[in-house]
C-alpha cells in the first residue's frame, strides 16, 4: 500500500531524479508487454535460456526495475540516502498478500471452498463443471469483500485453472476469463470498506463505512460481476463441458478433519483482521507454518514461491510508484468528476489503483462527487493490467502455466479485460 504521510523521507526527491524514476518506471511497463517474447527468446537462445527466464517472468518486472531504480539513486544521491528512501516505504500490503496467498491456497482452505461451491454448483440447472466456473468468477470475487482481495484471487486461480485454463483452451476465451476474473476481483471488494486496497486508502479519511460502501458501489459491483462472469461463461461453455476431473477437484476429494479446518480458518480470519498490522499477522503466519508442519498429512505443497515472487513484484511496485505522484497529482486534482472518473480509469492501467486513491486522499476539498468517481473508476480499470490491482501478480502466477509458452502476454490481458472493464464502468456510471 502507499506509504502514508508519517513514513514520507525527510528530504525531497529533485527533479532530476524524478526523471530518472519516471523513465525507470515507463522502461518496467514496456517491459510487462514485453514479457512474453522475452520468454520466448529464453528457447531461441537456449545458451542464455536462464536470464531470458527470468526476465519472462512477469512478476520479476517491478521488482527487477526496483533494483535498477535504487543503483540509480546511489548513484546521484549516495548509498546512504538511497537506502533511506527503500527503507522509510510501506511494505506492508506486499507482506500481506504474500501470507494471505499462502495460507488461501492451502488443502484445508480450498477443500472448504471447493466442496461449498461443489455443492452449489449441483444445484444450478447447467452442467456442474459450467456452474463451477461460473460460481468461481462471480461468487468468489464477491466474498473477497470479506475476505480480502487477494485471497479471493488465490482461490478462484486455483480452482478456474483445470477448467477454465487448461491448455487445451483456446487462447481468446481464456483471456477473456482472465479479464473477468481480474475486474471481478477488483470491483468485487467493494462491497465492504477494507477488502479493496483503493477502497482502503481512503475510507478512514473520507468516513466510508462498509453500510456506506454497500449502498453507493457493493450492489452495482455485484451486477457487473454476474453479468460479466455470465458472458465469460458462456464462451466457455463448450471447452468446460469437455473438463475432466483435475487437481483441484482431487483436493476437493481430499479429506481433511474438522479440527484441521477450522484452525486455518480461524488463522485466516485473525490475518485479515491484522491486514494493517505486519507484525500481528506475521506472527500469526509463523504459528500457521508450524500447524502445517505438525499436520503435514493433511496438506499440499504450499506456494511458497509464486507468493514470493508476487511479494517481489507489489514491492517493486512501491518503490517506483511512490516517485511517480509528481506528475500524477496534479492530473488527478485538475479533472471534473466524469473526466476525473476516465482519468483515473486509464491511469489505473500503468500505476496501481491504491497508489491513484491515496493521492487522492491528500486532496483538500475534494467534492463528493469526484470523490466517488475516482474510486470507481480506480476499481473499475483495475482488470486492464498486471500493475493495475494488487492481487493482479497472484492470479498471474498461478494462472500463466495455463497458456501459451507458459507467460500472459501483456497486450493480450489489455484486450481480454476491455469488454467486463466497459461493463463495471457502465453500472459504475449509469446504475
């Protein structure tokens, strides 16, 4: 998240090196579109075939740029104030979506959820495995506004991988299903005041509670989410017909006792409880790796390194977009309410949507009305790209295998996320 007011340096960055971060920060977009030829040159030049990798990887971008960022600053501004500036930013929604990605993905977690949407989805007057995904990207989007953003991402991944995402699938309707899931997760977390990280930069200052939140966004969200999860399913329909059982289903399968279940619940209700408090759900990700070493019989193999590389990716994201507000308050303070809503839904593409409401929230006399376009179309946009949503990088890396070459291409996303991104601005605007 933003690093609040009382963690800013105490010296200003001069313009020089706002330049500097600027041209760093627009070379790591370039490099999310660029990401998927870079994968492919890893088989072209099998000599360099591990940088070229590693380079691929999407959710190495900001994290790389980062790096090159912080050799600039020590540089032009010396070793000592370069690592003040790393030192003095806010990590904490890194840390958190690294533990909460963690502990949503594991057996005891996803076997409740997996046999609670199993349940639904025999209900439903549609084939199971299409109730399955339709349940996955309208319903779990929706319960990330209680328990978080990124948790819903990680579960409906997990789950939407061996149907939605098999590589059997056509790449256009898989795209599309990765549009939906993104903006579905991004307007999903409205529907309560702290599951949506834009949401959560300004509901304190601007007195947004969750009944508020609830009556002005939650029921035109969850309009937009069922229609655009409707649309994604219905391309799909003919590819998720053909599904057979997969991984996940398996884990559904799994039996895992009671007692089992209810304590990582328990753990992930008091992480995102602590969502503000590195230190309280820290400790608590300590106590939840022990339990899952003590009862290792009842568990997966937990994503440790796609959480991790999601971690690196969002802390990338902190360093270089905290010297971005320079050119982008004064665009999100110069709008009227309906450009303002546009503005920043184009914005949200190449900066994160948290980092585009916390400024924001430093503006004075800011209207109502503006108030809620920004927010809207902060939320709206934040399915365009990988750097556009926190828990964006999450179903990235766990989705990615799924597609051709093994990478998401960044233009591909762009297009896939136009049409649900259209659909949630419309209930945003008109409803």
């Amino acid at each position: 998240m933003p690093a609040s007011p009382d963690g800013q340096l105490a010296w200003a960055p001069d313009r020089a090196l706002e330049l500097v971060a600027l041209a760093i920060f627009v070379l790591a977009l370039a490099h999310t579109f660029a990401a998927r030829q870079l994968e492919r040159l890893s088989r072209r030049f099998p000599r360099h075939a591990g940088l070229f990798h590693l380079l691929g990887e999407i959710e190495v971008v900001f994290g790389f740029w980062a790096i090159v960022l912080v050799l600039a600053m020590v540089a032009m501004t010396g070793g000592a104030r370069a690592l003040a500036y790393a030192e003095s930013r806010n990590y904490t929604e890194p840390l958190f979506v690294f533990v909460v990605m963690v502990m949503a993905a594991s057996r005891p977690i996803l076997t409740t959820v997996i046999r609670a949407v199993d349940r639904l989805a025999g209900v439903l007057p549609v084939a199971r495995p299409v109730a399955t995904a339709w349940l996955c990207l309208a319903v779990i989007p929706l319960l990330g506004s209680l328990v978080t953003e990124p948790a819903a991402m990680t579960i409906a991944a997990l789950m939407l991988a061996p149907l939605a995402f098999a590589p059997h699938i056509p790449e256009g309707p898989k795209y599309l299903a990765l549009g939906v899931l993104f903006v579905n997760v991004s307007i999903g977390g409205t529907l309560t005041s702290y599951a949506a990280p834009p949401v959560l930069m300004v509901a304190a200052t601007w007195q947004w509670d969750s009944a508020w939140m609830l009556s002005q966004f939650g029921w035109k969200a969850t309009i937009a989410t069922i229609v655009n999860a409707t649309f994604a399913t219905f391309a799909l329909r003919k590819h998720l017909a053909a599904a057979v059982p997969a991984p996940a289903e398996t884990i559904g399968e799994a039996k895992v006792p009671i007692l089992v279940v209810l304590v990582h619940l328990a753990l992930l209700a008091s992480v995102v409880l602590l969502v503000h408090h590195p230190v309280g759900f820290l400790g608590l990700f300590m106590m939840f790796l022990g339990f899952t070493r003590a009862y290792e019989r009842h568990q997966s193999p937990l994503i440790l390194r796609e959480a991790l590389l999601v971690a690196f990716f969002l802390a990338g994201l902190v360093l270089l977009g905290n010297l971005q507000r320079w050119w982008l308050q004064p665009i999100v303070s110069g709008l009227e309410p309906l450009a303002l809503f546009f503005g920043a839904l184009a914005l949200t593409a190449i900066t994160d949507n948290a980092a585009l409401t916390y400024l924001g929230s430093l503006l004075a006399g800011m209207s109502d009305p503006s108030k809620y376009m920004l927010v809207a179309g902060a939320v709206a946009g934040g399915g365009l790209t990988v750097v556009a949503n926190a828990p964006n990088p999450a179903g990235i890396a766990l989705l990615k295998r799924g597609f051709a070459d093994g990478s998401i291409g960044a233009g591909s996303l762009l297009i896939g996320a136009a049409l649900p991104t259209a659909v949630a601005a419309a209930a945003f605007l008109l409803l």
